[in-house]
C-alpha cells in the first residue's frame, strides 16, 4: 500500500543522505520524495512516499526514528491528510491542438504560464493521481517534458507535525 | 578560559572524557594532533601496525567495560582501513568513537591526496557521524559523539576533522561540556510499565517458558537482573552468541548458546515453549533459523532498548522498548510482589523433558573417529586451565563456534567475539585492547590459521607495548568452517578452503619476540598450556594441531525449525 511519511529533521548537511541511504540501505523503495527548510530554518521537512505491507511501513518509521537527525516521523496515510504534487508540463501546442490543450488545462484548473507559438507550459497541482490522470488525457504523443515536484502533505485539522 | 588550539581540543576533549587509551596510527592529516598528543601524558596513544587493528582495540576495550573506545586514523586509506573495524561494532552495537583525519576543508571535493568521502563511506556503518566545520565546536561535538556512541542502543560514532581545524596557530576558548542535550535524541531511560506487568503475568501463567537473552544484557549491565529472574522463575535460560556470560554458564538453568550452532536443549526447548521472553536479542537470522517454522506454540515477549528490533523478523505479541537492565528490574519486583507464582507441576515437567534433552545430546563429540586431537577438547582444557575465568577473545569460524559452546563463562563482559559480522582478523587485537586495561587478567585469543592471518601484524605492536596475550590457534590447515558447509552441501569439493603454505608460527612469534609452542598430541596440551600461561608476562602463541575434518554440531538445517538439527555427521533430528 502507498504511505505518505513525513519527517521533521535537523537542517544539518548530510541529513538527506542519511535518510536516502537508510531507504537504498534497507531495500525500503521511494516513490517520490521532498525537502526543504521550514518556517524554523534549523528544521526541514521531508515527504517521502513509498509502497510497502504494513510490516515494511513500521519498520520504515521505526528506522527513521533511528536516525539521529530525526526529530519526528509520522505516517500521514495513518489519519485524515491532504496531498499536494506540483507538476509542469511542456506541450507541444499547435493547430486544433493549442486549444484542447487550454480546455483540458481550464477542466483540471491548470495553468499555463509559458506560452510560444508551438508550445504550452501547463502549471497543475493536486493530488498525484490528478496530475496522472492530466497525462493520460493528453496523451503522451504531445508532451514534450515533464517535471514534478513529488508529494507533500499534512494531516487534516488541529494535528501538526512540529517541536 | 582556557585557550587551545583545535589539535589540543581534540585531546584535552578525549581526556576529560575520561579517555586512558587512543588506538590508532599517524598520517597527513592528523599531523596536528599528532603533535598535540605528544605534548602531554594523559591520554596514552597506542600505534597498531594497521588501522583495522586500532578499531578492534577500541571495540574491545568497549566490549570488556561498556565504555565507548576511541581509535584515531587519518584520512583516506587511514579511514577506509577503519570502516571494517567500525562495521564489526555497528553490527554488534558496540560503543565507539572514532576520530578521521580530513583534508583541508577548501580542498573537500577536489580529489586531494589522501580525500576519502569518510562521512559517506561510513554512513551506512555507524550510528552516527561529525564533520567539523568550526574549530569552536570540537568539544561540543566530542561530547555529543560519546554520548550517542553509548547510550541507547550503543553504535560506534565516527567524527571527521579536517587538518585545518586543528591548525597549532589557531586558538579558541576550551570549555567541556558537562552535558549535553539534543533534542533529535532521547533514548527511553524506562520500559513501560503497564507492558511489563502483562508480560510478567504471561510469564507466570507459563508452563514452557524460555528466557532468551542477548548482547544487549551484557551492554545493558543486567546480566545480575537476569540471573535473578531466572532463579525466582525457575526457568531455563538460553544465550544468544552476543549474550554468553549475561547468565552462569555452569548453572543448572542454562541451557547452552541456541541458533544454527546451538545445543540440542536450548533449539528442542525454544521449538516447544509457550512462552519466549526475549530480552536484549534480536532474533537474528542465525537464531531463528526458518522464521515461518520459528517456535510454533510460544508467546512472545521482547524486551529491546531499540524499537526496530522488536518485530523486524519475528511478531513480538507484548513488545517492550526500554533498557534491559530497568526492565528486568521491574519484573523481578513483580513477581516477588506477586500472589501468583509458576505453575510448579508445569515447570517441573518441563525441566524433566529439558532434562532429558540435556542427557541425550547435551555438549557431545567423538574422539574416537580421528587420531587428531579435536578443536572442542582444547577449548575445554582452555577452560579447565583458566577455570573458565579468562576474557576469551574469539576470531572467527568453527573455532568461534567451538570457544562458544565448550567454554563457559559464567561473568559477562568475557566473551569477546564478532557476532553480527563475522569479521576475521578480529581476535587479536581484540584481545590486545583488552589486556592494555586488565593487565592482571588473563587474556586470550581463540583463533585459527586463517583468521590470525589477517591481522598477523600486530604482533609487532605486541612487541612495543608488552601486551602478554596468549594466542590459542586451532589449527586444522583449512577454513573450517567454508570447509564444513562444502563438505554438506557441495559435495566436499574444498573450493579455496584450505590453507598452504602456511608459516611456522612458532618461529613467526620468536621473530617478533614472543613465545612459540606447537602442539600435536592430546597427552601434550594440558602441560604446554599450563607453561603458557604461567608465562605472565611474555606473549605465547600456541599452534595447535587439530583434526581437520572436525565439524561444528549441532547445526540447523537450512529453513527448518529451531529443532531441525544435525547432530553429528550421520545423526539428524
């Protein structure tokens, strides 16, 4: 199953090679994954998901929680959470297809903030199998380059993530 | 306020630690320190012949007292010599801090002479790692290092110094902390409560229990909480390879060492208990044997200081986080507390059939198949000559396997071995790190012709230092144990595992200095190592001829249960 982790650590260089390495070290597989510094400079968050039995998650938080840089761990898929992915997509957009890609882009609230004459640059954000589902409708024939962010999220309502 | 330069630092910082001993060896890099050292006497540095050497020395000293060892090396191949040493402690959750030369901080990167990436290289190794950035922080991160080095799960803790960080010129305000707090890291200092009382009532309501104890007792200091325990329990205990010495191992209730090399008592009583208590183990894939198969009708309660060791490879159904020494102390309270006590009639008929087992295989080996002397009979002289009382420090493979169940240790902190990583060439200088800071106890290294290879060198360091070990070398002129796994499952076809040419090693410790003996006949042994031994101060190394076609039984069959066994070259559960 697909878990989304968070994790509160120390901003300390070589931080983010412990965890990537902890992941490769221990055959624990990365979807996708993002960092970078909170409103506290001397903390960085980091979203990792990953597929795993239940068994694999726990012991990929426990793991975590090892790591001396670690200050805390949490399994956003455990509760109510919200996830974001910010994708950019550069289209080939030319003839019938500039304006199918507008439509398309207008349907799944995108915007396109880079335009020539032959191309399109789509800016989406959502949840991941949004941005999917953006793709396959387009069709893979058009796209040109693809670049995403990967997932970050937080738990729905008062629960924070922090000191 | 003191003003020291960054190489002072790194000194004075390791002396009020509390550091007697360094083990390590000079280089570019450490050229400062180096010069720093040589300027005061407190801290007494030890020159081994090969960096891998000064790692096993610290991690033995560590083993031996539970305080984390220090080795210092220089950058690059200084650093990567290390990382075996460092891994063999990681594996073992050993203590330690080990301090790498750097490069110059604005050379990082550029492939200088003597560069090695140390923090990465070490990463996957060490519990944690330092990189000195500022001068300024060398205390603080001194600090930091032994306290993550020995508290929690102990782990070693490498910290990188770049050469400019120690420049003499430079001098900053020295303070030592008295504490230190980081707020990533706060081990449990206490299981909880409410889990430790169901476990205890498990225990009681128990009619098969078996107390499964590992390194972390020795490490946590809580083999008298144990032993204790196990006394009002009247349960059987059985020692993991890191655990031997956490209970008597001449008492009644200790069943042997369990796992791939067990004894038939402790494999058949773990296969039938219905209630495990694990404390300080890890089940460990050389335990377990097949995890599917692993102690079908027990409950299982594990007590770890480590969270991700309980349920890694075997479900705990009560797992408890916290310092074995605390738990234990707590559950001996309990039960004495307790208006319940062991079922009697249960446990009773339980130690009969353990009893039984005991009596049909327990610590069995033919002599009569080979006019060779057998490897067990010199471990059991050994014991028999230092009545079981020597720091035994092992190598690595059959003879490991043999110093493990046929001498018996009854104090922790004695049986000094590579458990997790097997690493060869470790005894040694093992041994050598023990000696320096027990100089009155008697200090031995179990070995074997190819391991002792390995780190052969520092018998020269032997040499500098007078370090008066007494090296007991089972050979049998092969690696016995590759040997044995080819002789079951390859047909004997000895690929690679057999030892030519080797050296006189009789003439090999005269050239360094020590003493040689050779022996070959079973009539001879306990006359020669009584004259070893009585050598107080002289280094012997004793060449031991064994039968080479030995094997280590019992042995799990691959996959099995804990009781699949073969017992003997012919005989199989």
């Amino acid at each position: 199953m697909r878990h989304i982790i968070s994790v509160l650590m120390e901003n300390e260089p070589g931080a983010l090679s412990r965890v990537v390495g902890l992941f490769s070290q221990r055959n624990f597989n990365i979807e996708s994954l993002t960092v970078a510094p909170t409103e506290d400079s001397t903390l960085s968050r980091l979203t990792v998901t990953t597929i795993g039995s239940d068994r694999v998650i726990e012991q990929i938080t426990k793991q975590l929680n090892k790591l001396i840089d670690v200050v805390k761990v949490v399994d956003l898929t455990e509760g109510d959470h919200i996830e974001r992915e910010l994708m950019m997509i550069k289209l080939k957009a030319t003839g019938q297809m500039r304006a199918e890609i507008k439509r398309t882009a207008d349907i799944f609230r995108g915007q396109i903030i880079d335009v020539t004459p032959n191309t399109y640059t789509v800016q989406l954000t959502g949840a991941s199998d949004k941005l999917d589902a953006f793709i396959q409708t387009l069709g893979t024939t058009n796209i040109m380059e693809v670049v995403r962010t990967g997932v970050s999220g937080l738990s729905r309502g008062e629960k924070v993530l922090s000191l | 306020m003191e003003q020291l330069s960054g190489a002072q630092m790194v000194i004075r910082a390791l002396r009020d630690e509390g550091v007697k001993h360094i083990y390590g060896y000079p280089g570019g890099a450490l050229l400062h320190i180096y010069d720093a050292l040589f300027q005061q006497e407190e801290v007494q540095h030890v020159l081994v012949r090969h960096e891998q050497a000064a790692t096993h020395m610290a991690d033995a000293y560590a083993r031996a007292t539970g305080k984390a060892g220090v080795a210092l090396v220089t950058s690059g191949p200084g650093a990567t010599n290390a990382i075996t040493g460092i891994a063999t402690a990681y594996m073992d959750s050993i203590p330690m801090v080990v301090i790498t030369g750097q490069v110059m901080s604005f050379l990082i990167g550029e492939d200088a002479f003597q560069e090695t990436d140390m923090i990465g290289v070490s990463r996957p190794v060490v519990k944690h790692s330092f990189s000195v950035q500022n001068p300024e922080d060398i205390p603080s991160i001194i600090k930091k290092a032994f306290h993550i080095a020995e508290s929690g799960r102990p782990g070693p803790v490498v910290v990188d110094i770049p050469k400019d960080m120690t420049n003499p010129t430079d001098r900053f305000n020295y303070e030592y902390p008295k504490s230190i707090k980081l707020r990533s890291y706060n081990p449990v200092s206490r299981g909880h409560s409410g889990q430790i009382k169901k476990a205890i009532d498990m225990v009681l309501d128990a009619r098969r229990p078996v107390i499964y104890a590992g390194g972390g007792v020795i490490m946590g200091d809580a083999s008298t909480e144990l032993t204790e325990l196990a006394k009002l329990l009247n349960a059987p205990v059985t020692n993991t390879l890191m655990g031997l010495g956490g209970y008597p191992g001449t008492d009644r209730q200790f069943i042997g060492m369990l796992g791939m090399h067990g004894s038939y008592e402790a494999n058949m009583a773990m296969h039938h208990a219905d209630l495990i208590l694990a404390v300080g183990a890890r089940f460990d894939d050389r335990v377990t044997n097949g995890v599917d198969k692993f102690c079908p009708t027990a409950k299982i309660i594990h007590v770890d200081i480590d969270p991700a060791s309980i349920s890694k490879t075997i479900q705990a159904d009560v797992p408890i986080v916290g310092p074995a020494k605390h738990v234990l102390q707590e559950m001996v309270g309990l039960v004495k507390e307790s208006k319940k006590q062991p079922v009697k009639e249960a446990i009773d008929s339980w130690w009969q059939q353990i009893e039984e087992w005991r009596a049909r295989h327990g610590g069995r080996y033919r002599t009569d198949d080979s006019d060779k002397m057998k490897p067990q009979q010199v471990i059991e002289m050994l014991s028999k000559v230092t009545k079981g009382d020597a720091y035994v420090c092992s190598d690595v493979g059959q003879h490991q396997m043999f110093a493990a169940q046929y001498y018996k240790f009854n104090k922790p902190n004695r049986w000094i071995n590579s458990g997790g990583l097997g690493t060869m060439g470790f005894g040694l200088p093992a041994a050598m790190g023990v000696k320096m800071n027990f100089p009155d106890e008697e200090v031995v290294c179990v070995t074997g012709e190819g391991s002792i290879q390995m780190n052969i060198q520092e018998l020269s360091t032997i040499s500098q230092y007078n370090i008066p070990v007494k090296v007991i070398c089972l050979n049998n002129q092969s690696l016995g144990m590759v040997r044995q796994w080819q002789d079951m499952n390859y047909e004997s076809r000895h690929s690679q595992s057999y030892m030519e040419s080797l050296p006189d090693f009789v003439k090999l410790a005269e050239a360094y200095g020590h003493v040689g003996m050779k022996v070959e006949k079973y009539e001879d042994l306990e006359a020669a190592m009584t004259e070893a031994f009585s050598l107080k101060d002289r280094m012997v190394f004793m060449d031991i001829s064994v039968d080479p076609f030995e094997h280590v039984y019992p042995m799990q069959v691959p996959r099995g249960s804990m009781r699949d066994m073969w017992l003997s070259k012919t005989e199989r559960t």
